[in-house]
C-alpha cells in the first residue's frame, strides 16, 4: 500500500470582479488529507473534524473525484481516506474545493502522476459540481496550482496563471452559513450594458495591476457592480465592515467566494492586522461570533508530504 498526506489551501474565489475567473490561494488555512491506494476496490472516507460530513463517497466531494481519477485511469484499485477539515464547510473560503483538489492531487500522485494540470483541474471540478450545482474552477485552480488563476474558460478549459503580489490577505467569517446553491440563485441573470462595461474595466484593471505590481491600481479595481450588491445582503455587517477596513489601511476587498467570509488585501503585515482590529470590532459590536484570518498569498498550491 502506499500512502500520502496532503495540505490543501483555502481560496478566495471572484476577487470581488472576477465572478467565475479569478481566484488565489491562501497560506493559512489548508486542510489535511492522508490518502491510502488500497487494492481492496472502493472509497473509504473517515473523518477527523466536527463537521460531520458524508462519508458515503457519492456524496462527499472527494470521494466523487476519488471515484473518477479510478475510473478515467481504469483502475480496480481503490482509496482509503482521512479528512481534517480546517477550512470549515459554508466558510467562503474554498472549503469544497480544498477536499476536490487534494482528492485530486493525492489520486494522481498514487496512481503514478498520469493526469495533466488540466486534467487535474477537470477531475477537481467534478467535486464542485456535488458541491455548488456548477462546474467552476475559480477555487480549485488556485488550490491546485497557487498563487493567483485566471480561468479564461471552461469549455474548453483554459487557465492563466497571474503573478501574485506580495500582498497580505485579511479574512473574517462571521459564524453564518451561506451556501453557495443559494448565493448564487439569487443572482440577476440579465445585467445593464453600463454595469457589464464598468465591470470589465476592473476586470482588466485588477489583472494589469497584479502583472504591473500596482498597487493603487489593483485597489481601485477592487470593484463589484453586479455581485457583490446582491450578495451582501446575505452577510450582516458587510457593508460596515468593508468602510472600517479601507479606512484602516486596506487596497480593497470584498466577499470572498460566495461568502459569508470577507477578504480584504493590504501591503504591508502592520496594515492587515490593523484591517483584523477592525473586521472584530464591528463583529464584537453586532454579537456575532467570528474567527479571522491575517496571512498572504500562497505561492504553491495543495502540498504532498510522503
């Protein structure tokens, strides 16, 4: 038997313009997996967290991407799997892709390392899809590859890797769940001409500012006008939140994946921690329990140990 343990990132999906393309991985918090190739078929999943979730691999989302890298590499083999969830479920903070991805990359490596990075990416996105309804890959580029991705497209897949500023990443998650099922159901399928025009500009300027090192850019493109006005709602004292950070320091941010997390980017480590001082405030202020997060942009993605 052979037996591996992985590190899989948390991510900070859309990047507030970047709905569906942009993501980056996170140093701190990443789960751990130890993956087993047993020659007993079938996925064994056990759990080592509070979390509960399914063990019946059909329904956890790495047993289902487990269940495809055996069927895409024909193999009669099979997984025996331990989770440590440290990135909680319903977090925003790519908790479903953190399980896709390192599900991937564990099956790969036992299995002799014979799928492609795309390859690699599509097997992930089938946890995903268990996940949130949808095939998206804006978290699980990231936490397979590092750093910062572009996800040109889907079908066909293509993905950009972006250099990656040495920013430092604030994150707060307010103890609420927000699914991403829903956070995406209430989202306007029809957008204004001028609302798509202003939102490609961030789009574009966001990425110049990350391939430039432009900072003031990258802040004045952390601008959402189409999901964030929607989806905050979901999440009690956003709006507070995101004026007391900017006001501390911070280039700019906003909800992070679907939420209920909020990420905010700032230069310098003295700045992030004044940006955390601030997220706490107005949470200590409303009685909501949260926990934050002060760390950077994660340079590698899911990590093998032998």
């Amino acid at each position: 038997m052979k037996k591996i343990t992985v590190h899989s990132p948390g991510t900070v999906a859309n990047l507030v313009c970047g709905f569906d393309i942009l993501g980056l991985a996170l140093k701190e918090p990443y789960d751990i997996m130890e993956v087993t190739l047993t020659d007993q078929p079938g996925i064994v999943i056990h759990n080592r967290d509070e979390y509960n979730l399914p063990t019946d691999p059909d329904k956890n989302v790495a047993g289902v991407v487990f269940k495809a890298a055996l069927e895409q590499a024909g193999s009669s083999q099979g997984f025996e799997v331990v989770m440590e969830k440290r990135i909680k479920p319903g977090s925003g903070i790519g908790s479903s892709a953190a399980s896709a991805a390192g599900a991937a990359v564990a099956a790969n490596h036992l299995l002799g390392n014979i799928f492609s990075r795309d390859e690699l990416v599509q097997l992930a996105m089938h946890g995903e899809k268990l996940a949130a309804g949808v095939k998206h890959a804006d978290n699980i580029a990231p936490c397979i590859l590092g750093g910062i991705s572009l996800i040109r497209s889907i079908h066909p897949l293509d993905i950009l890797s972006i250099p990656a500023p040495d920013l430092w990443v604030t994150v707060v998650h307010p103890q609420v769940e927000v699914r991403t099922s829903d956070a995406r159901q209430i989202l306007r399928q029809q957008v204004l001409l001028k609302d798509a025009i202003r939102q490609w500009g961030n789009i574009a300027g966001l990425v110049t500012g990350f391939f430039t090192n432009d900072l003031q850019l990258i802040g004045r493109s952390l601008e959402d006008v189409i999901i964030e006005p929607v989806r905050s709602i979901l999440i009690p004292g956003f709006d507070e939140v995101k004026t007391t950070c900017l006001a501390a320091g911070a280039l700019g941010g906003g909800i992070s994946g679907s939420g209920p997390s909020i990420f905010m980017l700032s230069e310098h480590q003295h700045t992030a921690q004044k940006v955390e001082a601030a997220m706490q405030a107005v949470y200590e202020r409303l009685g909501i329990a949260y926990h934050t997060y002060v760390t950077t942009i994660s340079k590698t993605g899911v990590t093998i140990i032998e």
